[in-house]
C-alpha cells in the first residue's frame, strides 16, 4: 500500500506539473508576422524588391516537442517554432485581449552575422575566425507591443533548412517614448539578453547608444564589455549602470539633466561576436510656458479710450503653443476674447521660446461693462498654464467696502464741522445782539 501510494503521488506530481506546464507555454503568444524577403530583379544591376509574406511564430520557453501546424491556407515553411528561454517574446504587450482593435507589429527578416570594424566592437572578433557555429539559417525578428510601450529585436538562429530557431540575442526597451520636464533626470530603458548556451554569449559583449535627429546624428556613448572600455562623446552629461550591464543586461542609458537639444530619437545598439540589434526610443524635453500680462493692473477710461494689452509666455519647449485671451465679468461670467495678435517667437540661449499675443481693449465695444479679470490661456504639449490681472473701467467700479467705509468716515467729519460752525455763528450773533442792547440802555 505505501508503495502504491508512492506511485500515486508521483503520478500527481507530474499531471500537476505538466498542467503547469502547459499554463507557462500557453501564455506565449502565437504571434503573426510577415516575413520580408527580396525578390530578385531583371538583370542589368536593378535591385530587387522587397515581398512580405504572413508567418506564423509560436513561442516557448523550452524546445517543442513537434513543429506546429499553421492554417491549411499557409505555406508550412512560413510556420516557425521559436524558442525563447528568456520569454521575451512572452510578453502580454504582443499578447493582447481577445476582440482587441490594436495588434503587435511583426517583421522578419534573414540576418547574415558578421565581424563589426567599430573599435568597440572589434574586440569581439579578434581571432578572425568564422567559428562553424554560425553556419546555420539566422533571422531577425522586431516586435512592436499593441500599447505602443515596448520594443523587442531578437537575432534567432536555427539549424539549416530547420524551422525551430532559438533566440540567441534579443534587446528590448520598455519606453518606446519617453517625456522630461526641463533640467531633470531622464532614464532611456534597453536591456539585453544573450542565450547561456549559445557559444557566442561566452566572448563578451558591446553597447552603443546613438542619437539622430533631423538627419543629424552622433554617438552619445559605447562600452566595450569585454575589455571595459568606454567611449564617451563630448559634453558627456550621459552614463551606464555598468554593474547592472554586467550582472542583468541592463543597458539603460541615464542622463543626469535634461536639455531642449537632448530632444530627438536614441538608438540603443547591443553586440555580441558577429550579431547586432537594436531598439529605439523617442525623447521629447518638455517645458510648459510661464506666462505674464502687462500692464498690471489694466485700467481704462470711457467712453472710447482703447488700449493694448500683452501676454507674454516665456520659457517653453517644444515650440507649439496657443494663446488666448478670456475675460469674467463682475456678474462671475467667462467669455472668450479670441486669439488676439501673435508676435514671432524668439529663442533663449537655453534653447526654450518665448512668444507674446497683443490684444487691443475698448470698453464700449467689447462690453467690458464695471471690469473684471482679464486672463490669458496659454495650451501647450507640457499642460495648460494661464494667468490673469483685474481690469476696472473707470466711471463703472463701485467702491470697495474700503472706499466706503472711508467716504462714511468723511461725511460724518465733515457733518460735525458744519454742526460746529454753525454754533460759532450763532454764539457769535447771540453776543452782538446783546452788547447792542447794552448800548441802547
């Protein structure tokens, strides 16, 4: 009986752990992606287009038992079995809900390894050798998730003529777009991760991180793991986690104050012996405008004086910006005032902007009525920012308490004068009458 019982809960441990099992497996996506393969020109040096096919990838942690069958309308070589013991490809972004409108993107494509000439990357490939290990068919494959938050590009090897490749190389990033407020830190994530059992990860690594912008680029930084040899580029203000490269393949590059010129596309590159991928992400430097109106406070008189009035917004990146003008009455009432007229921007040495909008005041005919606050809105990338002064139209305000309490206290001075020159008169009259009575007698 005890031996039986053994063999039962043996039994139960490998039903549970199969079930298991299949749970971590089913939650790898089968992820449709097109595969993109020249074709061929006519001759005479013209070069051949591209054609996509749709592919199918189903995804696993560990090797299938059996290649997966695709739809009966697909070409079975476009049917691969992709092994990915990292399970980055596992990822819920290219795993979306069920009657989801948004998809992951997916493109494939053959790769061809090769030595890198860069000087941080040479190292890698010192011996000059074409090791045996790379004659086999090899891919590339970028994911794109359906929430627009992450990037992933993997290099996948598989034996020749087999459709089971294994992820050998793969570097993602988790910010596919990353916003920053002016003169703080800003965290660029990419991670890489290189198969153990690949001979390859065995001969050290390299990053680069390089930035473009407009058609313009430059390199920000490279390190040669291998050889610890880091290339910085001039201005510096960038850096690597390096104990973090090492240890978990983080390559997230880490500026220490953000900068309007810091604004563009980033590109985080990872290299093993002979293998390259890259991921992107876009930075945006956001500063949201400080804004003032002048004069202060607005005073006008009537009936037809006009006067202009100007808001300046200062300060703000990128350049964008919309300003207008609103205007509450004393009944607690908001109207627009339009747009008014816009000045050219100027630039700061900083490289944030700074526009004006002039509006042009007429009491009577912009029934401006007793005054009231007049505001500027400024709409901007970085958050609606506004301002506003008082505005009193002369011959309409009412006193303030203030001013009341005040105009009381000088009536009541001036009525007690009155009382008390009146009683001089009379006292004064009351002594003549009586010294001309005197007289008389």
């Amino acid at each position: 009986m005890t031996s039986f019982g053994v063999v039962c809960a043996l039994c139960l441990a490998a039903v549970a752990a199969f079930r298991v099992h299949g749970a971590a497996c089913s939650s790898c996506p089968v992820l449709e992606c097109w595969f993109v393969q020249e074709v061929a020109g006519r001759g005479g040096g013209l070069t051949g287009s591209a054609n996509q096919v749709r592919s199918l990838l189903h995804i696993s942690t560990e090797p299938h038992s059996r290649p997966p069958r695709g739809p009966s309308d697909m070409d079975p070589e476009r049917v691969f079995s992709i092994t990915d013991p990292a399970g980055t490809l596992c990822h819920s972004a290219l795993n979306p809900p069920s009657g989801s409108i948004k998809k992951p993107q997916c493109e494939m494509n053959r790769f061809q390894p090769q030595p890198s000439h860069l000087k941080w990357v040479a190292t890698l490939t010192d011996s000059a050798t074409s090791p045996a290990y790379l004659q086999a068919d090899w891919f590339s494959v970028s994911n794109q998730g359906f929430n627009d938050q992450l990037i992933i590009s993997s290099i996948l090897r598989a034996p020749a003529a087999s459709r089971e490749p294994d992820v050998i190389l793969s570097v993602t990033t988790k910010t596919v777009s990353v916003q920053a407020r002016l003169g703080e830190p800003v965290l660029l994530d990419c991670s890489l991760w290189a198969n153990p059992a690949s001979p390859l990860s065995g001969s050290g690594f390299a990053v680069e991180w390089r930035y473009q912008f407009r058609g313009d680029g430059r390199l920000v930084l490279a390190y040669d793991g291998k050889t610890d040899y880091l290339v910085e580029a001039q201005g510096g203000g960038a850096t690597l986690d390096f104990e973090g490269l090492h240890e978990r393949g983080n390559a997230s590059l880490i500026l220490q104050e953000a900068k309007v010129h810091h604004s563009g596309m980033y590109i985080c590159t990872a290299y093993l012996p002979y293998l390259v991928a890259q991921v992107t992400v876009q930075l945006e430097v956001v500063e949201p405008p400080s804004l003032a109106i002048y004069p202060s406070p607005v005073a006008l008189a009537v009936p037809g004086q006009a006067l202009t009035v100007q808001c300046e917004a200062s300060g703000f990146a990128p350049l964008s910006l919309e300003l207008s003008w609103t205007f509450r009455g004393a009944d607690g009432k908001s109207r627009s005032l339009g747009s008014g007229s816009m000045t050219g921007h100027r630039e700061a040495w900083d490289g944030t902007f700074s526009q004006s909008s002039r509006l042009e005041l007429e009491a009577a005919s912009m029934d401006l009525g007793k005054g009231g606050a007049l505001g500027c809105v400024a709409a901007h990338l970085g958050g609606t920012q506004q301002t506003s002064v008082t505005l009193n139209v002369a011959g309409f305000n009412s006193p303030s308490i203030e001013d009341s309490m005040a105009m009381v206290g000088v009536a009541l001075v001036l009525y007690g004068l009155i009382k008390f020159i009146s009683w001089l008169f009379t006292f004064s009259g009351s002594a003549q009458d009586n010294d001309k009575d005197k007289k008389c007698k």
